[in-house]
C-alpha cells in the first residue's frame, strides 16, 4: 500500500475531493427547503466527519483483535493512531453538531442521540488514553489498551441505541435503510466530501503510523546504547 | 464438573474472606444509605418537593458509586496479599475466575440492596409499586448483573496498573452509561406509574442483551485483562 500511492498525493486528493465537495455544496446542491438556508450546508462536513470517525473506531477495533491474536506492536501502533485520530474528528463532530444545532433549533446543546452518543465516545475513547499513561510495561499496556479498544467500540451501537430511551430528539434521519433521502445533486456533494474525508482519515493514519514507527525506533536505539 | 467446583471455591473463599471481614459491605451500606440522605438535601430544593420522576436515577447512581467502592476492594485485597499470584498459578481457566468473581460482587450488591431499596423506598417512593414487584426485581437483577459483569473485567485491568482505584471511575463510568439509561428510566416509569413487562419490554430486553454482549466479551478478553 505504501508504494501504490505517495503520501503528499493521498493528502492532495483528500484536499481536492473536500473542497470540490464543498464547491458542489454551495453552487449545485440546492437550497434546503427549511429555514435553514446556508447554515445546512454543513451537513456536507458535519455527516462524513461522523462517519470518519465511527470508521477510525472501526479499524482500532479490528487492530486490537489483530494484536491479541499477534502481539505484534505495529497493530498497537494502528489502535493508538486510529483512536486518536477518532476522537479528533469526534470532536469535530460535535463541533459541527452544535453550530448546525444553534442554527436549525436555536440551541447550542441538545441531549438528541447522536450528539449524546458522540459526547459520550469522547469520554470513552479519552479514558483509553488515561488507561495508556497509567501502564508502564510496554506489552501490557498494548494488551489492556486493545482489551479496552475492544469493548469500547463494542459499546458506540449500544450507547447510540440506549440514547433513544430519552425523549425523541430533533436530529434528521437523513441516511435509513430504506435509502438515502436525498436529492441526487446533494448526494453528490455529500458522497465527494465523505471519500474526501475518508482519504484524509487514511492519509492521517499513514502519516501518524510514521511517527509512531519513528518514536518506536529511537525509543529502542536509546534503550540499547543505554539511555 | 471440575470447572463448576473451582468456580464454587474460589466464590466460597470471596464471600468468607468478607464475611469475617464485613469492612467492603458495611461501608457500601453506609454509603448507599448517606447518598439518600444527600439527595434529599440536595434535590429537596422547596417544601413538598415531589422527587419521583428522580428515584429511578437517584437510586442507580447511588448503586453504581457503591459498586466502584466494592469493586475496588475486591481487588485491592487480593493484591495487597498477593493473593492473585496465588490464585494464577493454580490450574484454574481464567474464565472461571471471572465468573466467580462476577458472582461475588453480584451477591455482595445484592446484600446491599435488600438493604437500601426499602430505605429508599420508604423515604422516596410514595406510591406502593407491591404489583410490580416481580418487574423491578427482573431491572434489578438484569442491571446488576451488566454492571458485575463489566466492573469486574474493568477492576481486573484497572489493578493491574499504576494509579489502581483511580483508574476505575474514569473507564467503567462510560460504558456503563447505556445500561443506567435503560435500568434509570425501568424503575422510574415503575416508582411514578407502574408498568407492566409489555411496556418495558424494550428496556428488557436491551439490559438482557447488554449483559450477554458483555459476558461474552468479558469471557473473550479475560485472559488478556488479568495477565500472566
């Protein structure tokens, strides 16, 4: 994968499909119908953002699973990025959530669902984080890393379905599995931002893997000649 | 069969070691029992105050608090004795481990609310809910054992780590969100209206499917949490 594509060209077509997302958002998408005006055009960042995010969560989970099975550290060093890029972009999120909020129902904070749902994989996926600064044994703390990466994303559907016992929310459901309930001209839009974004999730990971691979190397180097 | 009898042994060697002791029951009583008496100071903000549409929540939050302070201690005994080691090099399946621990902190949360829910139920609870016994008893019993069942994989990594009981809060708080939602608006709509195993089927069904979710996860990561 590493020879197929480079990496400055991985984050210039992330860069070229978001913005041509973005583009097609404003001057081909039409209108929204509501009141919502120009304020719903972030709908075109704020959905495949959402989506990136549950993706990164997606690979830690297969990560950890591959590393219980393996303890090999470069599937550590994937949970590690891939969360911490998740929980970037899970910010984001609820960043974006709340400006189309105070725009579409006059409030910046809402206990809907997903935002609940999100707000709380924030906290879930930071105490990941806490339980890696806690452990000073490198292989355990990959293993209590990935154990906790495991049942943390097994717990997102849970929480976003324990969500719905709260009263009804005011979030759209824009994507059913009934079909997309979109136009096709904003389907575009939407569909170029989410490859778009979902490029730049990969780039990222690539990149950070880098680092951590580096960090890994001069971590062991030091250790050898006895720093 | 052999795995039934070291499971039913090391059980037996938790409940003993706390019954002679009482120190982890007798502190989580106390503590059950002083948060009611907090949320009555604290949410008793007016005379007459009707405080039903809170019970479901008050009375889980107090529950999930006292199970961090047992679950601390169960495993905070067995290393301060270095009891574990002990416990690892015997032939026993770490599963069964698990299990028997899960059993213990079930039975000691149970001891704590045959305690704490006619308490709370004679300070804030004034609706008789005698007919829907049955029903709270299966929320009790279905949350209960989700929050056993996770607290104790949870408790198992968190000892094994440098900031211990500190540790625990900060990863068992969120996930166990889910299983208070269900379990919190459960025994609100039974302690405000009474329901009926129709009307709260839903929430059944997903404390249910929490618990076995979890068990099965718990059963498929366990020998990685306790380590070697």
């Amino acid at each position: 994968m590493k020879k197929l594509v480079s990496a400055p060209a991985l984050f210039a077509a992330a860069g070229v499909l978001l913005v041509t997302g973005l583009l097609l958002a404003f001057l081909y998408s039409p209108m929204d119908a509501s009141t919502m005006g120009y304020s719903q055009k972030i709908f075109y960042y704020h959905a495949p953002i959402a989506e990136t995010a549950l993706l990164a969560f997606g690979i830690s989970f297969v990560a950890a699973i591959l590393y219980l099975r393996s303890q090999n550290d470069k599937w550590d060093r994937l949970g590690v990025v891939s969360i911490r890029l998740g929980l970037v972009f899970s910010i984001l999120v609820m960043a974006t959530g709340m400006i189309w909020g105070k725009a579409a129902w006059g409030t910046w904070w809402d206990w809907e669902p997903r935002l609940t749902t999100f707000l709380l994989v924030c906290f879930l996926y930071t105490a990941y984080f806490v339980l890696r600064s806690v452990v000073d044994e490198e292989q355990r703390r990959a293993t209590f890393a990935a154990v906790f990466a495991i049942i943390a994303f097994i717990d997102v559907p849970i929480t976003f379905f324990a969500t719905r016992f709260l009263p009804a929310g005011m979030h759209p459901t824009v994507i059913t599995s009934s079909g997309t309930g979109m136009p096709g001209s904003m389907f575009v839009s939407f569909f170029i931002s989410m490859i778009g974004m979902t490029l730049l999730l990969v780039a990222l990971i690539r990149r950070d893997l880098g680092i951590e691979e580096l960090r890994d190397r001069v971590a062991d180097l030091k250790h050898s000649i006895g720093g | 069969m052999t795995g039934w009898r070291q499971f039913m042994a090391i059980l037996r060697k938790d409940l003993i070691r706390e019954l002679r002791t009482r120190e982890m029951i007798i502190s989580m009583i106390l503590f059950v029992l002083l948060a009611m008496v907090i949320f009555h100071y604290a949410f008793g903000v007016k005379e007459d105050v009707d405080l039903t549409y809170f019970t479901g929540g008050m009375l889980w939050v107090t529950f999930i608090f006292a199970m961090l302070l047992g679950l601390n201690r169960s495993f905070a005994q067995e290393q301060d004795e270095r009891c574990l080691d002990g416990l690892l090099l015997c032939p026993v399946d770490r599963v069964t481990i698990f299990f028997a621990k899960t059993a213990g902190n079930l039975i000691f949360l149970l001891i704590i609310q045959v305690v704490a829910v006619p308490v709370f139920t004679l300070f804030f609870v004034h609706r008789g809910y005698g007919s829907d016994i049955v029903l709270f008893v299966v929320v009790l019993l279905l949350a209960d054992v989700g929050i056993c069942a996770l607290g104790t994989l949870l408790a198992t990594i968190s000892m094994n780590t440098r900031s211990r009981d500190l540790l625990l809060p900060i990863i068992f708080l969120p996930l166990i969100v889910p299983l208070l939602i269900a379990a919190t608006a459960a025994t609100t709509t039974i302690f405000a209206t009474g329901a009926s195993f129709g009307v709260l089927g839903t929430r059944l069904l997903f404390l249910l499917g929490f618990d076995a979710v979890f068990m099965v996860a718990a059963y498929g990561t366990y020998d990685f949490a306790i380590g070697e």
